[in-house]
C-alpha cells in the first residue's frame, strides 16, 4: 500500500478501525462520477457515499450522501439546527479539510467539521467513503464511521 496513506487511512490504521481501501480509476470530470466508482468497484452504488462540504448559517458542515442521490439541503440545514444551507465554494471546502475535490474524506480532515451521515448507511453493514485522495475509496461499517466522526445521522438525500 506504499503511495496509497492519507490522512483519513492514518486516522484508521491509528485508531485500529477495520476497514480496506479500493482503488478505481475514474475520471473526476466524469458526467455521473459516483454510479461510475460503484460500478468500477463492483459494489451496490447505494453503498457509495459522497462528502459534500456545505455552509449553514455561515458554518461549514460535512454532508456524506449515497451517490445515488442529490443532497436536500434544507434536511442539512434542519439536521443541524440551522435555518439555510448552500454549497460551500470549492475553495473553502478544500481549504477546510485539506482534500481536492472528488477526493474529500469524512475522515482526517485538517479541521474537524460537523458531520451529517445520511441515515441509509445505516441500512448496510459496510459503506465506501473517499479515503482522502481520488481513486482510492475504504470500505468501513457505518458505526465507526460515525464514531470517528462525531456525526450525526439523518435522511438527507433527495433522490
């Protein structure tokens, strides 16, 4: 696994969290990015999970929703307490977790940011997150996820 180490796998190995990690080449660029990775790992694309960094209230916060889906901001928004949310700007997001775009982990970001976990991972025993760079995604079961990231769970995705 030389090469493949980033934060979020540090944070795994480090904390002796079970999981594995699964390359896949996929552009990032591509029209229905995530349905793509689920189909280049062979894996259900519900059980993919994207993080999406958003503002509420001025906040940034961490969404993680199956690809399958759309984020319903106004549930994210709800989830947290707030009132409105939005997409944060590339720029921040990535400056906040200390990932690219396409590569965004809920895990070992530079800042710990609020997390909202969809609450359909909780229907799989395992689910697949970015690790922390593009073409690389670990498979963990949900609890843990959520334990590693003081997320909170609920329904945020529109499908």
């Amino acid at each position: 696994m030389a090469g493949q180490g980033t934060p979020a796998t540090a944070l795994l190995t480090k904390r002796k969290i079970a999981h594995s990690t699964h390359p896949y080449d996929v552009s990032p660029d591509a029209p229905n990015y995530g349905a793509l990775v689920a189909a280049a790992l062979g894996v259900p694309p519900e059980r993919v999970f994207k993080s999406l960094v958003a503002e509420v209230d001025g906040a940034l916060t961490v969404a993680v929703v199956p690809v399958t889906g759309e984020l319903d901001l106004k549930a994210l928004a709800s989830a947290v307490g707030g009132k409105r949310a939005a997409m944060a700007d590339r720029a921040v997001a990535e400056r906040a977790t200390g990932y690219v775009r396409g590569g965004i982990s809920p895990l070992g970001q530079r800042r710990r940011l609020p997390t909202v976990l969809d609450s359909s991972a909780l229907h799989h025993p395992t689910v697949y997150v970015s690790a922390g760079r593009r073409g690389l995604q670990l498979q963990l079961a949900p609890q843990d996820l959520l334990a590693l990231t003081g997320a909170t769970t609920a329904p945020l995705s529109a499908r």
